[in-house]
C-alpha cells in the first residue's frame, strides 16, 4: 500500500468501517464484486459517452481496495490511518458544529444589536424632536411672561412714582388689592420698624430687597407707616430673605422682617390705608371744631365732644 497519498478504500467501495460493527470480508466482497461487474471495462466499453480509460482506472481502484481489505495485514495498516482519518473527521464535525452554533449565536446577537441600535436611533429620534418642541414652546412662554413682566414692572415704576408724590386725595386701594393678589402668600413678607428711629418709604425698601430677587408689590401702609408688605416674583426669595442674617443685619437694620400672613392680609393692608386717611379726616375735623373750646361752655362742650364722637363711629364704620 502506497504511504504517499491516502485513499479511503472503504468509500471507493461505498462502505464506512467501525470499531464497534467492523466490517467482514464476506460483506467487502459482496460488494466489490457488484461494483466489478458494474464498472468491468469490457461491459463500459459497448455503453457511448462512456471513456474507457475511465472505466479502467475506476475498476483498477475498485480491485486495489478489494485486494488491501481482504489482506488482514494491510487492512490492519489500512485500518489505522482510516480510523486516525475518521477521529479528525469526527473533531472536525464537533468543531463545525460548534463553529455554527456560535455563529448562529452571533448573528443572531448581530441582529438584536441592530434591532436595539435603530431602536434607540428612532427613541433618541423622537426624544430629540420632542424637547425641541418643548423648548420651542417654553422659549415663546417665557418671552411672553418676560414681556408681560416688562410691562408691569414699566406700571409699577410709574405707580411707585406717582405714590411718592402727595396723594391729594386719591384713593390707591382698588390698585392694592389688585397687584397684591396677582402671586400666591408664599411670596411675600411683612416688615415693620419703629417709627420713632426709621423713616422709610417704598423706594428704600425696594432698594433694600430688589438685589434679593425680583419685586412685583411693595406698600408701606399703617398709620404711623411703619408697615410694609414686599411681594416677590420668585417664592424662594421668601425663605432665603428670612434666613440671611447678614441683610438685617446690614442693610435691613432696624427692620422686623417675617412671613406674611395668607388670610387676608390684603384686605388688612387696604382698612389700615383708609384708617390712616379716615384719621387724617378726623383729625382735621377735630382741630376745626377745637378752635371755639377756650370760650366755650359746659353744655357747649359737652355738646362739642358728642359731636366729635358721632364723627369718630360715622368715619369708623365707612
């Protein structure tokens, strides 16, 4: 047997060997001499289209694997390399078959993670259009918010001005209520001071509070105007105010500053405004009606305090 270049003889034969079920000779040679009778030269070379080289080179093979499986010797030679052949064979299948399913696995894991990919690209797609709506909308909010903003602080400035002129009998109450309640409680303070050491008005206050935040309302108010109410835009003004000991310390000297009462503080702001011009009103009626007392008499001045009496319940109950 040539070691040069192995041929299986059991293919040629059409036969696969095992170690478990190996092959009998009666079985090789049932078949080689069917395989002979078939592939004979003198039976190919009647059949056209048929090479007769051919035919003699297929029978010579033939007979060569009968002759090496029929010889113990060199079918125990034979055998060896064959199985040796059939192990790698084996190997190789196993290492095919792994090799498949892990590339199976993988372009199965290749397809997932395009899957995901474009899912994500179409998400972050939508994400994308979607804050850029949001943000188209709250850019064109806050625009109009800044520009209304604009305007009421434009009003406000000219209501602050015209207030630090004399009032002259104007009545500034409607214009309280309705500024006041434009943000929630939460955003304002009460302030009071003595008003034997302090005199402030409204534009000191806002001065004092206005690099705290922004300021939509300010009022002092009481009859000795040592009250005040400051309302913020922003109701995180409000705790960070209260909490910074260093603006009353510095600039807010003198002032008691607090949270400002929610039920009806509006309304508290509004009475004690007119209380104080009702005062006023009273106190000049009082001094008109004051100038005759020195020559008055008894009933005269009993007559006179009735009458200032009735006009102290008539401008209390307006």
């Amino acid at each position: 047997m040539d070691d040069t270049e192995y041929v299986d003889y059991y293919a040629v034969l059409g036969l696969e060997n095992s170690k478990d079920a190996p092959l009998t000779t009666k079985e090789i040679s049932t078949v080689y001499r069917k395989l002979a009778l078939k592939y004979h030269p003198d039976k190919q070379r009647v059949k056209e289209g048929k090479s007769f080289d051919e035919a003699v080179s297929k029978f010579d093979v033939i007979a060569k694997a009968n002759d090496i499986l029929q010889d113990e010797k060199e079918r125990a030679k034979f055998d060896q390399k064959y199985f040796a052949k059939m192990a790698i064979r084996d190997r190789h299948k196993q290492l095919d078959e792994k090799t498949r399913i892990m590339t199976e696995e993988l372009h199965a894991r290749e397809k997932e993670f395009h899957k995901k990919r474009k899912e994500a690209i179409n998400v972050a797609a939508f994400r994308k259009r979607r804050i850029k709506e949001v943000r188209e909308k709250d850019d064109a909010f806050i625009q109009k918010w800044l520009e209304k903003q604009n305007i009421e602080r434009r009003v406000q400035a000219r209501m602050r001005k015209k207030h630090s002129k004399p009032n002259n009998g104007h009545n500034h109450n409607d214009e309280d209520r309705s500024n006041l309640n434009r943000f929630p409680p939460e955003n304002r303070l009460k302030l009071s001071w003595s008003s034997r050491k302090y005199n402030f008005d409204e534009a000191s206050l806002e001065s004092i509070f206005k690099t705290e935040g922004d300021i939509s309302f300010i009022r002092v108010y009481g009859k000795k105007k040592n009250r005040a109410v400051v309302e913020f835009v922003d109701e995180r003004v409000v705790p960070k105010v209260l909490s910074r000991t260093d603006l009353i310390e510095e600039k807010a000297k003198g002032i008691h500053i607090e949270l400002a009462e929610s039920n009806n503080l509006e309304e508290q702001v509004v009475t004690e405004a007119e209380d104080a011009d009702s005062s006023f009103q009273v106190g000049n009626t009082f001094m008109d009606m004051a100038k005759p007392w020195k020559t008055s008499t008894w009933d005269e001045h009993c007559d006179f305090e009735a009458r200032v009496l009735s006009k102290i319940r008539t401008n209390g109950t307006k």
